[in-house]
C-alpha cells in the first residue's frame, strides 16, 4: 500500500475557511442538504445544524414532507423546503459563490424515492456532491457508478463516507478486499472516482493518489446521529471552497475533536450527536492554540 500520512495542526489551520471582513451569505458558501426522511428526520437537523456551526453561509434543506416543520423549528436560520421542491435545474457553483450538496443522511432505505434523489443530485449538480448514510446504497448499482463516473470525467469532486459496514458493500460488487481499511478507501477511490472517508476508530481518507489517516478519534463518537454532523461539517467546507481531500480531512479532524472536547464536558457514556455539534467551536479553537504537530 502506498504511504498514508496525517495532515499537521499547521496545515489544519491553513485550511480554515476564515470569512473577509466583505463576505456575505452567499459568498460563504451554500450547502443544499438532500436529508432526511419520514423514519429518520433528526439525521436532516444534525446534518444541517452542524453545516452551520462548520461556517456555511447558507443551508437550505430539502427533506421529506412530514419532517419540513421539525427541522425547521430546530433551528430558525434553516431554509427548509419539502424535497419535491428540489429544483430540476440545480444551481451551480459559480466564481464568487461557492456550492455545495449533501444527500443522503437519514435516508429510508425502504423508500424508493432515496435511490432517485442520489440519483438526481449526482446526474445535475454542478458542484461538489456528498453522499452519506443509506444514500451510499445508490452507488452500489451500475446507474450510480456510471453517475459518478461522470462526474469524475467532468472534473466534479464527489465525497463519499461509508463506515466499515457501508464501505464493504460497495466494494463487495466491485470485488475490492476489505481487509485494510487504509486500502479500502485507496481503492474505493480510485474504483468509483470519489475521495472515499472510511470511517472508523482510525479514519481513511483517500483521493487515489493520497491516503490521510485520521487517529484523533473517541468512542463518544460511536452514537447514532454522529455520521450525519461529520457529513454535514464536510459538507460546510465543500461549500466554502475547499479541495475535497482537504475538507475531508478537515472536517474529520474537527468531529474527532469535538467529539473530545463533548466527552470532556459529558463523558464518553453521556455524549451525543447534539453534543458534538455544540463542541465544534471548541474544536476550533483548539486547533488554532494546539502546537505543531508534524505530520
């Protein structure tokens, strides 16, 4: 396998998409969130809250009808729609006002209008894409592995970020080993054309020429709802502008460490997603006071 490495705090902060003192909404970046279900609307409240608290400048969800009222008495500041009003021409990223798009967390993988959805997002947004939760099930078919690769022809970043379980079945038709899971986002990567997150105690990260590992990680963070405010901080930073290896990488290091920095004020037993949402601002800034840490 080729060499994996870890980002340092300095490169970290590097990253950090600080605002200009002329930024507005829209120049910090949208995220259009495709979340959530009738089953499972609180995914599409952490995913969304969580984009916020990551800097975006503008989250708009679109969700399943029964859930519009939920999440947006859950936070105010959301822009929540039901999802039949996803538009048919999807906005694009444009010079000036970055875009991004998750989809989705929450998904019912009972429905069938999750797998059109991925689908749909995949086939018309001309922006960065990623996909999260039961909505990874849409990539182990043959429509959504021609989608993708499009997209990667086009030169459209599309994120994806399976846990072990997620990550094996999309390997399985693929006959990828799941044995490393270094190797496994390595070679999901270069598979489908994405830059695979596999997550875990230790997570992976990979673009096909790169691996990161991520190690910072806690077992607070093995709690329902902790994927979908990981999904959503990516998320954010896509829609800042970030490279996509970079905001996966970025944003895996601050869920880790506001998963910490939950455990600290909750502890490992107590902590939730909700919890590690409220933590990214600690985790903000303690990676800004933390010392170099090479890589």
């Amino acid at each position: 396998m080729q060499d994996v490495r870890e980002y340092s705090s300095d490169e970290l902060v590097a990253l950090l998409p600080l605002p200009t003192n002329d930024a507005n909404k829209y120049t910090r970046g949208v995220l259009a969130a495709v979340v959530g279900s009738e089953r499972y609307p609180g995914a599409a409240c952490l995913a969304a809250y969580a984009s916020q608290r990551m800097g975006a400048g503008y989250t708009e969800v679109f969700t399943h009808p029964s859930a519009v009222d939920l999440v947006r008495g859950f936070r105010p500041s959301l822009v929540v729609r039901p999802r039949t009003a996803l538009p048919v021409n999807l906005p694009a990223a444009l010079p000036g006002k970055p875009r991004a798009y998750l989809v989705g967390c929450g998904f019912d993988a009972e429905d069938d209008e999750s797998t059109r959805l991925v689908y749909t997002v995949l086939k018309r947004a001309d922006a960065p894409v990623i996909i999260d939760g039961s909505g990874l099930d849409a990539l182990a078919t043959p429509k959504g592995r021609r989608l993708l690769k499009r997209r990667f022809l086009n030169g459209l970043s599309t994120v994806i970020t399976p846990h072990a379980g997620e990550a094996a079945r999309l390997a399985q038709p693929l006959n990828l080993p799941t044995d490393d899971p270094g190797q496994l986002a390595r070679s999901l990567s270069l598979a489908l054309g994405v830059i695979a997150v596999v997550k875990g105690p230790v997570t992976f990260i990979s673009d096909g020429e790169q691996t990161v590992r991520m190690a910072h990680g806690t077992p607070a963070l093995a709690k329902a709802g902790t994927g979908d405010v990981l999904a959503g901080m990516i998320g954010a930073l896509l829609a800042q502008g970030l490279d996509a290896l970079d905001a996966a990488a970025l944003g895996s290091e601050l869920h880790a460490r506001a998963g910490l920095a939950a455990a600290a004020r909750w502890s490992i037993i107590a902590t939730t997603a909700e919890d590690v949402v409220d933590c990214i601002p600690a985790a903000l800034a303690e990676l800004t006071l933390s010392p170099t840490q090479e890589a």
